[in-house]
C-alpha cells in the first residue's frame, strides 16, 4: 500500500511546523486531495506552469515548493496571469501542490542552516531567535503516576531543549483536595477530605504541540480532573528564528571571500558594499529577502551579511561596518530543492522523488 499526500504532509510539518511560518505566508496544501495516493514528488525552489507540466510528464502527482505559487487571496480562475494558468494546470491534472516556506526559513536545520553549510560555517546559530514560541505546563500527579505521566507528555513533544530532550523539574509535595458528591474519585471518598502525596512537575512545550501535549497528560493521568496551568514565556527559542550567523575556519581578506561565496554559490555576479581592509570571519546570511535582518547582523558583529533584494538605500545602511553583499533570490535558495529532496528519501524511500529541471528564475544577467 503506498503513501498518502496527507502523510508526506504531516511528515514536512513535522521539520518545519507552519506554526513558525510568517503571518503574511502561504505555506500549506494549495491543490489536490490530502486523501490523494503519492505518485511521484517533484521538489523545486518556485511552482509555474512549466514545472507542472514537468510532474505530468514525469507521473508525480505531488509538487513540494518553497515559495507558495498562490501568495494572495485569489478572486477569479480565469487564466489571466501565470498564477491563475499554473493553479488551472495542476487542478485540471490531479496535481497536488505543497508550500513549505518561511517555515522551512526559520528551522534551525532549514534553509539558512544549509547556506551555512556550504559556505562551511562553524558555531552557526540562529541569528534572530523568535519569541513567544515557547510555554510552560505545571501539573500535579500522584507519585505512583509521575513517571507513567511524566513519560507520556516527552513522548507528545514536551520537555525539549535545543540538543536535550526529557527535560523537566520535579519537587514532591502535599495535594488536597474533598471530593463533591458529584465526584468520581480515582482516590479518596466523596466529602471527605483527602490528602495524597503528590510531584508537581514543570516541562516546557513548543506552544504548537501544547493541545496534543494536555491530552496525553490528560490521557495518562489517574484524576478525574487534572489541576495544571499553562504559561506562555517570553523567552527566545534558539532553534527557531530568521537568518543564521557562523564562523569560517580561518579570516579572509574580503576580496577572497567574495571570490569563495561566487564560487560555493554558483554565482554570476555579486551586488556589495565596499570591502574593508580588515579580513572577514563572521558571517551573517538568510536566504531570500534578509535585508530587515541587517540591524541582528550588526549586533551581532557579522563581518559580512549575505542575502538579497537589497535595495538602493539600503545598501546605505551598511554604514561601513560590514560587507552587505546581494546574491540574488533564486540564487540564495535554489539548493532548497535539494533539502526537500533529502528530507523525502530519509522518510519516503519508496515514493519516486525527483529534482525539477527548469529554471524558475525570472532574472537574466549579461
């Protein structure tokens, strides 16, 4: 029996949540049936009309895109543009499209993670840690139950810290409590007080996972009624965020790392600041537009900041404290392709996986 798209689905969320996608984003199912059986998956950096016409011929009724083709609400299916005539091609052959963008930008093994490693960072790190991504559960369990609890809520998500997982705090305490008459008491009598020794235990949990976390505990938990809170914390998750920032094995004149990033990009041509005579160490990128990620990179004391984009001024905004170099957009994200592809056959080894042939890029140099 083969896989579903709905499976293929629940497996690219699983590496990139679109919880952690922008607000203005797109990333999700566009076309096709989630109950779909998978045919054939093309990966590519953009879906046109082309790259459709390459997954019929191919016999993948399944397309795994960065950048979602269909970005703005969409009022009419007329064909009057290439984003109406490409969704048109896809619906009228079976084709299952699939965005996973800015989600896939702000994974620590995502996009800018793999720009890291060709450019052969060391210590790369997430350069803007996004907030508010994170919550604390508080819950209290009898101390027969706590660790059959305890294990339970891991196994839902919780009590994962950048390489550590199972993380919690435990202290062991009193619980009290007198069941009503409407009661259905797992311990204790109604209307009688009762007192049981009790592990309040604390775990942090991905704000998105919190819902399937509480049922688990819920689930696993001997009480009629569980008494847990939830908080939401204003701490920085390390793992998740945009742009990334990383060492080179050894400094480089600036010269020489424009040659390096031209050659370990593929490159054409580079748009840049003025080089410094200082040499380069530290080094800032995001792939796609990163420009808003200039005042990290400052902050950060990136010696250079590669991404794309940039327009006029903002190269202005570079104030002589860093090599601000444009790449180009499709330039910075074409291997994604590649990533997806990897992500796939480590999960899908029996489903046909191909990489696109056509070129997305809508920009020409000469």
């Amino acid at each position: 029996m083969g896989h579903k798209i709905s499976q293929v689905i629940s497996y690219l969320e699983s590496i990139a949540p679109p919880a952690y996608q922008e607000s203005y984003d797109n990333a999700t199912l566009i076309t096709g049936d989630r109950n779909w059986e998978v045919n054939g998956i093309l990966c590519s950096l953009d879906c046109t009309e082309a790259v459709v016409e390459e997954a019929i011929a191919l016999g993948a009724n399944m397309i795994v895109a960065h950048h979602p083709i269909v970005f703005k609400g969409l009022k009419s299916l007329t064909g009057q543009n290439y984003v109406e005539r490409t969704i048109i091609k896809a619906i009228k052959n079976d084709i299952a499209i699939y965005a996973i963008h800015t989600n896939l930008d702000h994974v620590a093994h995502g996009v800018n993670k793999r720009i890291c490693d060709i450019l052969e960072l060391q210590n790369a790190k997430i350069l803007s840690p996004k907030k508010h991504l994170i919550s604390k559960l508080v819950y209290y369990v009898p101390v027969s139950d706590a660790q059959k609890t305890l294990d339970a809520v891991f196994a839902a998500g919780a009590g994962k810290i950048g390489e550590y997982k199972e993380c919690s705090f435990q202290v062991r305490g009193k619980g009290t409590f007198t069941p009503s008459e409407n009661a259905n008491p797992t311990i204790g009598q109604k209307g009688t007080p009762t007192e049981v020794d009790e592990v309040r235990t604390e775990v942090l949990v991905a704000s998105h996972l919190m819902t399937q976390v509480v049922l688990a505990l819920k689930k696993n938990h001997p009480y009629e009624e569980v008494a847990h809170y939830i908080e939401s914390l204003e701490n920085e998750n390390q793992e998740v965020g945009a742009g990334m920032i990383g060492e080179l094995t050894e400094e480089m004149k600036g010269e020489d790392f424009l040659d390096f990033l031209k050659d370990k990009m593929k490159l054409s041509m580079i748009k840049h600041t003025e080089i410094p005579k200082k040499k380069v160490k530290r080094i800032a990128v995001c792939g796609g537009a990163g420009i808003f990620l200039l005042p990290d990179a400052k902050r950060a004391n990136a010696d250079v900041f590669v991404t794309s984009d940039i327009k006029y001024h903002e190269f202005f905004d570079a104030e002589g404290k860093l090599i601000l170099c444009d790449i180009g957009h499709y330039e910075s994200e074409i291997f994604t392709k590649e990533l997806l592809h990897e992500f796939l056959s480590q999960n899908f080894p029996n489903i046909a996986l191909y990489l696109t042939k056509v070129v997305t890029n809508p920009t020409s140099y000469r």
